[in-house]
C-alpha cells in the first residue's frame, strides 16, 4: 500500500519563484517555511498553523497568527480571504496524518 503524501502549500512569491512547503496536522508555519530568503533574525517567526475544523474534524485548514489576512487559490481557480483569526480551508478533507 503506498504511502500517502501530506498536503502541500505553494508559496509564490513577487519575484516569480515559487517553492512547495509539506504540511501536517499542528504544524506551525515559521517564516523561513514561506520566505526561506527572510533575515536570520526573523526566520523562527511564526506566521501560522495547520488547524482542524471544531465542526469537521476531517477539514483542515490554515490560520494566520499575523495581522494580516491570507488567501488562498484553489485547484479550481477559487479564491478564498481568510482574516486572522479565521481559518483558510486549503486542505480539503482528510489526508492529514
């Protein structure tokens, strides 16, 4: 039986690169996960974490612990706002181990 892989995040940043971060449940996003060519001294961070849905606990999602909303696109070309505390429910349903 093969291995499922965890979900994944793809950062695009302004300067047109992009880089994939793996993602598990509680995981804790630092900045150098999202900008690895942040300073050292703002690598460890934290920017976000890998959260479960209190209503479903079979969605996951991502929440900014920043003052800043993220959003996110999904595979269908939606886009979805979420504004801290709020969630983002990137990680569609299950999968997270």
């Amino acid at each position: 039986m093969p291995i499922p892989l965890p979900p994944k995040l793809l950062c695009h940043h302004p300067s047109g690169s992009t880089h994939i971060v793996l993602l598990t449940r509680n995981a804790t996003l630092l900045e150098r996960h999202l900008y690895p060519a942040a300073p050292d001294e703002q690598t460890a961070t934290v920017l976000g974490q890998v959260v479960q849905n209190p209503a479903d606990p079979h969605v996951f999602g991502l929440r900014s612990l920043t003052a800043a909303p993220w959003s996110a696109t999904f595979a269908d070309g939606t886009m979805q706002e979420g504004p801290p505390p709020r969630a983002v429910p990137t990680l569609g349903r299950g999968g997270m181990g």
